[in-house]
C-alpha cells in the first residue's frame, strides 16, 4: 500500500509557505508545546509557546495560529539585548513600527535590535513557526504596547 503524500511536504516542494496548525504539529522537529495562556492578553489569536533553552541562551519555540499575531512590543536594553527570529514553519509577517510589514517564510531570519518597536506573528491564512533567541543584554526589560492595527493587518498580502 501506497504512504499518503505528505501536505506540509509537497508545500515545502512546490515552494509554498501555507501550513495549518496541525500541518506544523506533524513537522516541527521541536514540539509545538502547550497554548501560551500566560502571554494571551498580548496576542490576538491562539499561540503555543515551548520553551527549549532557560540556560545561557533564553530561546522560545512560538507557533501561531492563521491569523494570530502579537501586539507591538519592544524589547528594552541598555546595552546589547534584543531579540532573533528564526522562522521554522509557515508564513508570517514582522513590522518594526514606521516602517513596512516583511513577509516570513521558512528559512527566513529576522535580527531585532533592542528598543525597536514591532510586531510579528502568522499571516490571516497560514499557521506560523519561529525560535525567538533573546539576546543577552544589561537593564532589560520587555515592554507590551497596542494591538497590531485590524485593517492594517487583514489588509497585508
């Protein structure tokens, strides 16, 4: 008997970034961990947050939901900090605040200075997968701003 085709797989083939939820479940070499219900209130949609790394280098395994993103937010520092995004699965968008909205896929790397305003998070029609690497830093501290404009957002390609 034939194996199914694997969705996830033929996507990644064809070069096409569109994943559901359970697609990224099915894939992620790293579990997708439990829903993020202590972050929720800075998030509109669902997210699931597995912490991989507490020691030396503080990293999070975020997957999002289609169409879930979190609000502005910046990552304070007064020396060194900031954040990386390594994008695993999906497709989603990151925005530093002024400046235009830069669509994620697999493979994709974002560097995030410390006390830049953005957001990021899964585009309105594909679940979304990245380790987020806090970048050693002194006097830091991480400040949630307003939610992601709702037009601003729906109205990204």
């Amino acid at each position: 008997m034939k194996e199914p085709i694997n969705r996830a797989v033929l996507c990644w083939y064809f070069g096409g970034n569109i994943m559901t939820i359970e697609d990224i479940k099915r894939t992620s070499i790293f579990p997708v961990g439990e829903e993020n219900t202590k972050y929720a209130e800075y998030f509109d949609g669902v997210s699931y947050l597995n912490m991989i790394s507490l020691e030396q280098v503080i990293i999070g395994n975020v997957t999002f939901e289609a169409g879930c993103r979190n609000h502005w937010h910046i990552h304070h520092a007064t020396s060194g900090g900031g954040q990386i995004l390594l994008v695993t699965a999906g497709r989603g968008y990151y925005q530093e605040w002024g400046k235009e909205a830069r669509e994620l896929k697999a493979g994709d790397v974002v560097n995030i200075p410390a006390n830049v305003k953005h957001w990021h998070g899964a585009a309105k029609d594909s679940a979304f997968q990245h380790l987020a690497i806090e970048v050693s830093g002194e006097g830091q501290s991480n400040e949630w701003c307003e939610p992601v404009n709702e037009t601003d957002y729906y109205n990204l390609k």
